[in-house]
C-alpha cells in the first residue's frame, strides 16, 4: 500500500526539536519530501538526519518566522528544490514570560506576538500564495489548549495562541472553495523543551510542578511529542479531506473537563 503522502512536499517551521521535529518525521514517514525550517541549525540538521536515516528525503533551511523576508525565502527555496508546496505545519513558537500582567515586559510581549502570532500569520501568506495557483494545499497550525482556555501568568502564550485559533479558522474559510485546508492542534502538556522552560519559569520544584499537571490531564499523564506528529500528520493526508477550520485538542481529556 501506498504511503499516505507520498509525492507530496512538506514544509515545516519550527521543527529542528519538539513538535515540529516529531511531525517532520511522521509525515516522511508516510512518504513526503520535507523542508525542516528552524532558527536553529544544529536542531535542524539533525532532524534532516533523522530522517535520512529512516529511509526519507529532507533539507534544512535557515528560517526565521518573525521576518517575511525570511519565510517567503524558505517558501521559495522548497518550490525551487522540490517544484511544489503541497504541506505546511506551522509550529515555530516561544513559551515568553511566566509572570502576571502587570509584570509582563513590554519587550517580551512583543517578541511573543512577533514568533507565535505574526510568524504564523507571514507563514500562511507565503505558503497559501504558492498553494493557491496549485489550486490545492493542506496546512496545519499549532496552537494549544491554552488557545482554547484561560490560565494565569501566561497572557502572552494565551493571547497568541488563541489568535492562532481565530486565525486558522478565518484563512480555513477563505480558502476552501480553492482546495486548500487550514487546521490546528492544540497540544496539551507535551514533553519538549518548551514544556521544560515553561515550568522553571513557573517554579524552583519542577518535578512537582511536572507531577501535577500529569495528574490534571485525564488520562493521568503528560504527552509525546510523536503524539501531536501523528495528529498532524493525519490533518495534511487526504484521510482528512473533509476536514478544516478545526481546532483539535490533543490533550489527553484536559480540555474536556
């Protein structure tokens, strides 16, 4: 049986660690050409490898989200090396402070909003200009269950992460009728680096801190990284052609409580 993308072309922000690794090699896996852009370029080699070791085929693109000029380069490289833009995951994010409002820096503020927000917004315009003269196109965002609640000491992840939400569902609708589909997850607690400087920003007790949000997901533990890889992976295949405009909890039931 055929690879589920096979013949495709992924491009994925965001994916030298973490989320974005995980979906990297899921979705080569299931037989797409993949571009792993990341600021970081050890992180971003070393998926490339991983990947080329299982048996997939991968460049690495210096990308940094929060400048067009850097995104549509990324864009532009991936149609130029591989002749489409079939598949997007737009990963690429920052934790930012963990400290109440009034004690948020304006600096900090902005650097969130500039990587989790306008990154993804830069991202879904330099990818949907090439997908729409394709006239077809998949694409998934990250956001995060704290895109679809409230939680304190965390207003900046919180109010770009919900904008991501808004924004998913907004391009989803205007581009539907091209044949292009816009989701995202929403990842609960997921074990990556950016869950670990979330907690030692929050706490000296990180074990503790660690252990209670595990006990406050459902199914009593905190998540994999390949989880939300599988979870994107099944977005961008044709499996999930009826579906866009979503975004998905993987969560492990927190958000249902």
């Amino acid at each position: 049986m055929a690879a589920s993308l096979d013949g495709k072309v992924a491009l994925l922000t965001g994916s030298g660690s973490g989320i974005g690794r995980a979906s990297a090699l899921a979705v080569a896996r299931d037989g797409a050409r993949v571009v792993v852009a990341d600021r970081d370029e050890a992180g971003g080699n070393e998926t490339v490898s991983l990947i080329k070791e299982a048996g997939g085929e991968a460049t690495f693109v210096a990308t940094d989200v929060s400048k067009a000029d850097s995104i549509n380069a990324a864009v532009a490289r991936t149609v130029e090396l591989y002749g489409s833009l079939d598949l997007a995951h737009n990963n690429a994010g920052i934790e930012g402070a963990t400290v109440p409002i009034i004690d948020y820096p304006e600096e900090a503020f902005d650097q969130i909003v500039a990587v989790n927000l306008k990154g993804v917004w830069l991202s879904l315009k330099a990818e949907i200009t090439v997908m729409a003269k394709q006239g077809h196109g998949a694409i998934v965002n990250t956001a995060s269950t704290f895109g679809l609640v409230g939680v304190p000491s965390c207003t900046g992840y919180v109010a770009t992460k919900h904008a991501v939400s808004g924004l998913t569902k907004a391009t989803a609708l205007e581009y539907a009728r091209q044949g292009i589909r816009v989701n995202a997850v929403c990842p609960g607690a997921i074990d990556t680096p950016l869950l670990d400087r979330f907690f030692e920003g929050m706490t000296d007790d990180v074990q503790a801190l660690s252990e209670a949000y595990a006990e406050n997901h459902p199914v009593g533990r905190i998540g994999q990284s390949s989880e939300i890889g599988e979870a994107v992976a099944w977005l961008l295949s044709d499996k999930a052609s009826f579906v866009t405009g979503i975004t998905m909890p993987v969560d492990g039931g927190w958000t249902a409580q």
